[in-house]
C-alpha cells in the first residue's frame, strides 16, 4: 500500500472536503483519529454538514481536539429522521471555499492517502472527476499489507471534482428522499456536460460499519429503487439540471475556523 502523506507535496491542496452527517458521532470518533494527518494540510477544509441538532455540542468539542484541521460545521437545527445526504451535501458544498471538492463520509478510514492521490490525478487531467475505491468492512477488521489483496474493493469510495463543475450541474439532486441513486445521479449530470469519469486505483478507502452489507447487497439495494428514482439516478431529465435553491436547506455556521483566523 502506498501512504504518501508528504505536506510539501502541494504547497496548496485547495479542496474543500464535505461530509454529510447524520448521529455518525460513534463511527466518526473511531476513524478520525486515523484520517487526521491526511486533513492537516495547507488550503485544505473540512466541512461538516450537520443534518441534525442533538450531537452538535459533541461534535464541536470532539473537533477541538484536532486543531490543525480547518474545521468548518454548518448545523440543522430540526430534528428529522434519517433521510438521503444529498441535501447537507449540498450545504456543504455551496459553503465550501475551495477548488476542488472531496465528498467523502465521516465513518470511512483512509487505507492509502486518498487526499494526495485524488489530488495528483487531478493536477494532471484536469477536465474531469475523480473516483476511489472503497472495501466494506467492520469495526473488527484489522487493516495491513494484505487488505488491498483481500478486500474486494469497488469504484464508489470517494468523489473529486471541480466545485465549478458542481454548480454548473445544480450539486446533488435534491429529489432523492430515501436510501441511494444520488450518487449515480450526479455522475451522469457531470458527464452530461462533458466532465468524465477517471478511476484512481490507489486512492482505498475502508467503509466501517458495525454491521456491514457489503458492496453487493448495497447494489441490489439501489436496483430496488422505486423506478422513477432508478431512472433519474443513470438518466438524469431537464429538471435535474435546474435547482437555484441547492444546498440552501440549513445555513446555520455553528463552527468557522475562517471566523477563528481573522
């Protein structure tokens, strides 16, 4: 496996990292403290789009622990239930203010130095988005030189693209309410309008979950969807396109390292 984690490597990274995060303090508190010295990099943010109130206050003192990291955290404050990221991910995105956007989510642990890698490709292609790759597994599973041979890994585990590719595509589909399609969705918008797909084999990551499905059980699920949101998921319409509110479903700034810095 390749760890490159070099801070001179680009004097700017320039990205702006979003997560969606809905009651993911436990997962969260487990992976940061591996993922933390990928995200202590110059011009990089991370950006937490807190689809709900009640762990905000642990959150907030959760990251003070970590305060190398540019911290920015955009709160919901109305309790709901569980319901599609697409939303606080497109919060995340319109109050990102970086380059590029890394999507990635707070319960996945870095394997190689996804940061760097996703980076670099994009460095040296430019016109396009950039996926990892992803193996799930449990808490249980212990990580080493023979998880890239033993995990079967698929090409869904992190996303990076321009953040002006995202607007020109109106971010995520909001019309996404349950479980999936929201991803395929706006990588077909992307390659709609010109932006391809490259796949970086060398950025891992590892999905943790106390109890996992694994990759196959979670591409049955999305084919099971009602099949007007299968459609809009790798068929994107006219309307998929146009959305001048995105991202505009909470605002709240409870936690700005920018504000910290004036």
């Amino acid at each position: 496996m390749d760890h490159v984690l070099n801070n001179k490597d680009f004097e700017d990274y320039d990205i702006s990292v979003v997560m969606s995060f809905y009651k993911k303090m436990k997962d969260f508190r487990r992976v940061l403290p591996v993922n933390a010295p990928y995200f202590q990099r110059n011009g990089l943010e991370v950006i937490i789009a807190l689809d709900e109130p009640t762990e905000c206050e642990e959150l907030i003192e959760f990251i003070k622990e970590y305060p190398d990291i540019n911290w920015r955290i955009i709160v919901n404050s109305k309790e709901h239930e569980w319901r599609n990221p697409c939303k606080a991910w497109n919060v995340g995105i319109r109050h990102a203010t970086k380059k590029y956007i890394l999507v990635v989510d707070p319960e996945c642990e870095f394997l190689t130095d996804v940061v760097y890698h996703l980076k670099y490709a994009a460095e040296l292609y430019g016109n396009y988005f950039y996926t990892g790759r992803v193996a799930f597994v449990d808490y249980a599973y212990k990580a080493g030189p023979h998880t890239e041979k033993t995990q079967k890994f698929s090409n869904y585990g992190s996303f990076l693209t321009k953040k002006e590719h995202i607007e020109k595509v109106s971010g995520y589909t909001e019309a996404f309410n349950i479980w999936g399609g929201e991803d395929d969705n706006l990588r077909a918008k992307l390659t709609h309008i010109g932006v391809l797909k490259a796949e970086v084999a060398t950025a891992l990551i590892l999905h943790r979950e106390d109890e996992t499905d694994g990759a196959v059980s979670r591409a049955g699920k999305t084919l099971a969807l009602p099949p007007e949101l299968l459609n809009k998921a790798f068929a994107p319409d006219e309307q998929d396109f146009i959305n001048p509110n995105w991202g505009r479903d909470f605002e709240e700034i409870r936690y700005d390292y920018l504000k910290l810095i004036d």
